[in-house]
C-alpha cells in the first residue's frame, strides 16, 4: 500500500506540481498511523528526492525563471526554517491534535486554493515588483515548515496573481520553489527527529518512476482536470484531519485516577 501511495503522490506532483506535502503528510497520518511529526518529516524527505528529479526536467526545458525564483527564496527559506523549529520545539504529546488541526486546515485552504484556480478560466495577473514577493511568500514557508503543506498550491497561485510568468514557467518555477524549501526544511526535521526510512523507502519506490511518468503525462493529461479530481481529495483528507484536532481537543481531558483497592 505504501508503495501504491508512494506512486499515486508522485503522479499528481509531476502533472500537477501540487501534492508533495498537502497530499503526503495527512495520508500518512490517517492511513499509516505515523505522528504529525514522523508525517512532516517523511513528507519533506520524500518531496525533495520527488522534486530532485523532476525540477531538472523543468530547466531543460527553459521553464524555470531564475529571476522570480530568486525572490522567492528570499522569502520562503527564512520563513521555512523558522515553521521547521517552531513544530520541532512544542511538546509533542501535549500539542498532538492542536498539529492535527493546523496541518488539516491548512489542507483545506490548499484545496480551496486548487479549486479556485482549477475553476477560473484565466487568473487576472496583478503583477507586482519583485522586492515585495518575498514578503507575499513568506507564509508559505512558514507554513511547509511546520506542516509540509501549500508550497504546490499556495505557490502557484502566487506566480499566477503576482507575476506575468507563462503557465509552464509557473509550475516549473513552484517545482524549483518547493524544492528549495523540502531540502530546507527536510534537513531540518531529519536532522532533529531522523527519518522513518522503512516508511521513506517503499514511498520512493512508487514515487521515483511516477514522477517520470507524469511530467510526459503533461503534455497529454488536462493539468486543470486533474486539480479538480485533487481538489476533492485534499477538502476529504483536510476535513478528517481537522476533525480530528477538534474532537481530540475534547477528548483530551485528563482521565480520572481509578479507585484505590483496600488491602
């Protein structure tokens, strides 16, 4: 099942750009049982090899701007360690279903951001001036940090709004953006809680000819379709993620002590 996962991820992230975190980290959460932290760390990991190998595509074929991306990173690598230390540093036990919500919420404001972008037939590009995108990105980073969500999403909605780049330089310069902050962050989280490795590897077995496969599949598959599909996906997992940081927040009572036995 891991390694079906494993695929299916890398499938969406190479057609789409969307999927290394916000699809990664809450299927691994609610359908293999790992931590919210195991979840991040593995999503990030997973995401930067993903990405190692799509991103180089993407430069071959001229689709990645340098000028924006470097803007960006200015922004999002600062933010992004930031988000890493902030999750590392709580008290795991105690803000368990506090993560859960954030990370849930988080996915259902990707698939909000999917949805829109799948349903407008045209974004109306805003252009602004370079200097003020690392501060529009910033948030982002924040936030792929402590969850490992909305680098794909997020991201490209930016490009869309605030830049004039052309549909395949916004995916192929997200791509690089995403890449830049999984290795960040995914350094990051190893460094401090390690890597699931039986659980990285049979994701990495799917997920490494997958991603091949889907930036072929690009050129024949409707990206927009397929967000569409992802979209239903993401507001399904995000709302059973946030559900539960709701109903673990109420059932987080402190149990009471059991009677004591006369001797």
């Amino acid at each position: 099942m891991e390694i079906l996962a494993g695929f299916l991820i890398a499938l969406a992230i190479g057609i789409t750009g969307v999927g290394a975190g916000s699809i990664t980290a809450p299927i691994l959460i609610l359908f293999f049982h790992q931590s919210a932290t195991d979840a991040v760390t593995t999503a990030l990991v997973f995401g930067t090899v993903v990405k190692l190998i799509a991103t180089p595509i993407y430069l071959s074929r001229g689709h990645v701007n340098f000028s924006v991306l470097k803007f960006m990173a200015l922004g999002g690598l600062p933010a992004v360690v930031i988000g890493s230390f902030v999750l590392n540093s709580l008290d795991q036990k105690a803000m368990s279903r506090p993560v859960l919500g954030i990370v849930g919420l988080t996915v259902l404001v990707t698939a909000a951001a999917t949805l829109w972008r799948s349903l407008t037939p045209k974004i109306q590009a805003k252009p602004v001036a370079l200097k003020w995108l690392p501060w529009i990105v910033a948030p982002i980073g924040f936030e792929v940090g402590f969850s490992s969500a909305g680098a794909g999403a997020l991201g490209t909605i930016v490009l869309m709004r605030y830049t004039s780049l052309v549909p395949a330089e916004v995916v192929g310069t997200d791509i690089a953006f995403g890449l830049l902050l999984s290795v960040f962050a995914g350094g990051i989280h190893a460094s401090m809680s390690g890597v699931p490795w039986p659980m990285l590897g049979k994701l990495l077995l799917g997920g490494v000819p997958a991603v091949l496969i889907g930036t072929q599949l690009i050129s024949v598959l409707s990206p927009r379709k397929m967000r569409l599909v992802l979209c239903v996906w993401l507001v399904y997992i995000g709302g059973q993620l946030s559900w539960r940081g709701i109903v673990g927040s109420q059932d987080s009572k402190p149990a009471k002590p059991a009677a004591s036995v006369n001797k």
